[in-house]
C-alpha cells in the first residue's frame, strides 16, 4: 500500500490535534473537530471559535 504525503499529513493531524480531515482534503485545507472533543474543550482548543454547517460538524482552519 502506497501513502501520500497528504494522506500521512492527516494521520499525524488526527493524532496529535483530535481532528478528522475530508476526504478530498488537501494540505494547508480545513479540517474537523473530532466528535470526541466537547463543545467546551473545543472553545479552548479554538478560541477563534468555528463554521457549523450542521449541528454535528464543526469545522476549523488546519492547526499549526
């Protein structure tokens, strides 16, 4: 099985930062806060807040 860099780049994002990339997702795109986060953890996470397209998606610039 071959990775691509992109692919790698997501994993190491979920790991590390609790966040889902698209499946389209390009690096440097938005990602998505994890569902295992709380509205509450994600305020100090990104206290620049997020968009919310729906109730359950909450979706924020790629962390650094």
């Amino acid at each position: 099985m071959t990775l691509r860099i992109g692919s790698i780049d997501s994993l190491q994002l979920t790991a590390k930062h609790k966040v889902a990339t698209p499946a389209n997702w390009k690096q440097g795109g938005d990602v998505i806060i994890t569902g295992a986060v709380t509205d509450e953890e994600a305020k100090k996470t990104y206290p620049g807040g997020w968009k919310s397209p729906n109730p359950y998606l909450r979706i924020v610039p790629r962390p650094k």
